[in-house]
C-alpha cells in the first residue's frame, strides 16, 4: 500500500520535475517514486531550513499580530478620541448658546442701569402718540415706546459732574 502524498510532497514533485514525465514501477500520478519522496524532500530542503523556516514564519507571525492588534487598539482609541472631540465641541457650543440666551433675555426684562422694566404691552406711546408693539406702562399712568422710555432714564440719571469723586485732573 502506497502513502498518500502530502502537499509538501506535491509541491516538491511539482519542483523537481512535470507530473506525468516519469516512469516507473513504483511511481504515482504525480510522478512521484513513493519510495523516494522522503528522500525528494529531504535532497531538495536542508529539513533544518525547513524547520528554521517555519520557526522564523511563525515568528514573524507573532510580531505581526502585535502589530494587528496594536493598530486595532490604535484605531479604537482615536475613535474615542474624535468622539469625545465631537462631543467637546458641541457641548461649548451648547453652552455658548445658552449664554447668548440669557444675555438675550437679560436685555430684554432689564434697563442699562440694571433695573426691570415696567410691564408692557402693545399700545400708544403718550409722547409721540404712535400704535407700538411693546409700550412700557409706568405705574403713575404714562406709556413711553422703548425709544422715548430709553430717554426717560438718560434723563434720570444722574450726571457724572454731580458724582463725587476726585476731581478731574487738568493738563
């Protein structure tokens, strides 16, 4: 009974010369002597450079799959990195917004001086005797448009001369 022949057998008659070109009383499809084919791969491989061979392959094998593995872990980290950018950057925007707003609403229910409006309401001003979307009503009855109620309070203030304080210095 005859041996199957091995790949490494296959590939060494594929070598050292084409399947079929033999003839023989012991020779297989292959054209492979099944006697000889333990000797075909030992006189065609040094069988210790076939084992360094294999050593060295799964060698380089093993520094590969750091290799994989670090770039996998590489790639999952600068992954995370960009989300945690992505989410960095909206939530300032976020909070930049939020500001804008209450900023906004600030402007909106108090005065320069830092005072509350009064109520307002849509109406006419007692000045100009103009129809406005927003007419401030004071509590002693008057109505003033932002325009005329902005006036009303420059007038109120006091001036700065009047302010003590260190006197101006003169050059």
């Amino acid at each position: 009974m005859r041996p199957t022949p091995t790949f490494a057998v296959i590939l060494n008659a594929w070598w050292v010369r084409p399947a079929g070109t033999s003839t023989g009383p012991n020779v297989d499809r292959y054209g492979v002597s099944a006697d000889g084919a333990i000797g075909l791969i030992a006189a065609k491989f040094n069988v210790e450079a076939v084992y360094l061979m294999l050593a060295s392959r799964l060698h380089m094998f093993g520094a590969n799959i750091f290799l994989i593995i670090g770039a996998i872990l590489l790639s999952i980290v600068a992954i995370g990195f960009l989300i945690a950018l992505w989410t960095g950057v909206n939530i300032l925007t976020w909070r930049r917004s939020q500001k804008r707003a209450a900023a906004k609403r600030h402007r909106e229910r108090f005065d320069k001086t830092g005072q509350p409006y009064p109520p307002a309401a849509r109406g006419l001003c007692s000045v100009c005797d103009a129809v406005h979307a927003k007419v401030y009503h004071l509590p002693d009855g008057t109505r003033f448009c932002p325009t005329h109620y902005a006036e009303l309070i420059e007038a109120r203030r006091p001036d700065e001369a009047s302010q003590p304080g260190p006197a101006p210095i003169k050059t």
